[in-house]
C-alpha cells in the first residue's frame, strides 16, 4: 500500500479597498479600467427588481459604453427571494447567456443581494470574482464588509453559504437618499450593535447626532459608514473563518434571526436585530455584564433611532424560544449567546471564546417578558 502527501499549503491575499462616497458608479468604471478585474471584459451585474431601475441599469449600460459585455440579472426584492431557487435561477440565466469562468460578478443592491450574488460568485464556475456596489446602509454597515454571503432556508436565516471576499466594494452614500425611510432606519441596528460592542465612542456620537443621521446629512452618514467599516475590518482581521472573535458580531443575533424567520420577513434584519440587542442586554444585565442604567441607554437609543424594542403580539413566543436551536453559534444542542460587557465591549469568557452557554430557562423568561 502507497500514500501520497498532496501538500497544498499557500498563502492567500484577500485584501481589498471599500471606498466610502458619494455616486461612484463612474469611479467603478474607471477601477475596471485600470485592472480590478483583471483582464476580464465580461460582467454579470445581479440586482434586485427595486434597485434595478434606481442603478443597476445606470451601472450596466456605463459597463457596455466603456466596451464591455454586460448583462443584467435581476430578483424579485425581499428576504424571502435570498434561496437556493433564486440562486439556482440566476446560475442559469447566466449559463444560458454564455456566461464561463472569464466573467466578473458585480453586485448591485442591499444586503440580501450582496449575500446571493457573492454566493453565486463562490461557486460559478467554481469560483469567480465578484464586486459590491452597496446601496443601502444595512448593506454598508453589515454585508457588504467581511466577505459572509449565503442564502435563506426554511429553517433558518443564512445556513447555506461560504466566505468569499471581493474585488473592492462600493459604499454610494448617494443612494441612500432613495431608501423608504423603515429601510434607512433598519440599517441602523448594525450601526448601533457595532457601537454597543466596540465603541463607547460611536454610541455616544448616535445619540447624540441621531436626528442628523436619520435626515441623511452627508456628514453625519459619512461617519457612521467610516465607523462600521472600521470596526468590522478589526474584527474581521483578526478572524475571517469566524472560528472566534468574529462572534461578537452576532451581537443581539441569536433572538434577531430566530425572530425574524419566525416573522415570515414581515420585519426587516434590523428591526429583528433590534429586538434581539434589546432581549441580549437584559440578559447581560440579568448575568452582571451591564448596569441598569447602560441596559435602558441600550434600549432608549435603539427607541431613538425609531427601531421597535419589544416583541409584536402577532409573534407566537414558544416558537420563537425553539427557533433559537437553528442559530450557528449552538453546540451540542446547548444555546450560546454573545454578551456585552459595558457599552462597547463584550465579554470574553475564555481566551478566544466570546459566546456563552444560556439555559433556554432564561432564556424563555426574557422573551416572555418582552
């Protein structure tokens, strides 16, 4: 009998820009121009069908007067179209229109379409390159950064996926302008969980500027978009896999996810994560983490930002404790919860270990309570 030693050791740069401004469509152009892609000249821009006439067909016609090929594949908007079906269909949409290993994907929307298309970008061909155009401040805060991309089950949010980063990524400040305001508010939720686990800082900044930012003022969004990238690039720096540290990113998640699949989507990711933060700090303050008066800062600045903070009666609340089973971070069938520490840290329980063991006791009593 023979072995053989296939030794595969390399080392990878996956380093890319997020450039923070204001109508980039042109500078994206321009990029491709000088080789972000490579020498690719084939471009499959995926969208969503609300973001399609807003800029997607702005991005794709600017990709073909530039001299090249473009198509354009869109997805009904919605959480609920973040499949597999979804994934499936735009494949092989692609596959019909020629579409091989010498193409580019180019994501152009929210959070659900950044999370699908640098998916589909992951296994297409067995992997091509993709970049985000991110049009919405959940997108800037949360999806566009970290290279996390996945589609929906019946289940769960985001179980079926892989890490994947991009070329470079987008973040048109510009285009928020267009946003339904339920969708510029949900987009703070990140904002406000990445204060609550990093920034003292930054959380005395939303409070303060909160007006400001909800009315879209170029500075005041400059900021928060500067300060999510910043604290999620240190936190992603340090552990790409999410074999640890990353965890804490899941602050007010365990709730936030089961909640809104339990929903149906009828609340968006961040008023779901919203509730979520809101049931993870009472639960830091049940275990000692946070004082009383941090726990109502909390939940006065997630009020502040017009983000709901209690559980709506229409969701059935024993569903939602046994939905807590399906989040990533159980292990062997125990529930495991990320916990701050303060406002602006989070408490490490052992070295590199940053979620903890709850009782589904306790965590019953919070989500009855709220």
């Amino acid at each position: 009998m023979r072995t053989f030693n296939v030794e595969l050791k390399k080392v990878v740069d996956d380093s890319y820009e997020i450039e923070i401004g204001f109508e980039l469509e042109n500078q994206l152009i321009e990029d491709l121009k000088n080789g972000l892609a490579g020498k690719i000249h084939k471009f499959a821009v995926i969208t969503d069908s609300i973001v399609k006439d807003l800029y997607a067909d702005k991005i794709t016609n600017l990709l073909k007067e530039a001299g090249y090929q473009a198509d354009l594949f869109v997805f009904e908007e919605g959480e609920k179209q973040k499949s597999r079906k979804t994934k499936e269909e735009i494949e092989d949409a692609m596959l019909a229109k020629g579409y091989r290993r010498d193409c580019c994907v180019i994501a152009v929307g929210g959070g659900v379409v950044t999370d699908l298309a640098g998916f589909v970008a992951g296994t297409f061909g067995r992997g091509v390159p993709f970049i985000n155009y991110a049009t919405t401040l959940l997108a800037a805060a949360d999806a566009s950064v970290g290279g996390k991309t996945a589609v929906d089950t019946p289940l769960a949010t985001n179980l079926i996926g892989l890490f994947n980063q991009p070329e470079k990524v987008y973040i048109d400040i510009a285009t928020w302008k267009t946003l339904p305001k339920r969708q510029v508010i949900s987009g703070l939720a990140e904002t406000i969980k990445h204060a609550c686990l990093a920034s003292w800082d930054l959380f005395v900044y939303l409070d303060t500027h909160m007006e400001e930012i909800l009315s879209l003022e170029k500075e005041a969004c400059e900021h928060i978009a500067e300060e999510n990238c910043r604290i999620k690039y240190h936190v992603v720096m340090k552990d790409e896999r999410e074999s640890g540290l990353r965890e804490v990113l899941n602050l007010g998640h365990t709730v936030g996810r089961a909640i809104e699949t339990v929903s149906d989507y009828e609340l968006m990711h961040g008023e779901a994560v919203a509730i979520g933060m809101v049931a993870e700090v009472k639960l830091a303050y049940q275990l000692g983490y946070v004082t009383e008066e941090e726990r109502d800062e909390v939940i006065a600045l997630l009020a502040k930002a017009k983000l709901p903070t209690a559980i709506p009666d229409y969701i059935d609340r024993e569903s939602l404790v046994k939905k807590l089973y399906t989040d990533k971070k159980v292990r062997e069938g125990k529930l495991r919860f990320v916990i701050q520490k303060r406002i602006g840290d989070v408490v490490e329980f052992e070295p590199g270990v940053f979620a903890t063991p709850i009782e589904e006791s306790i965590a019953r009593e919070i989500i009855m309570d709220m």
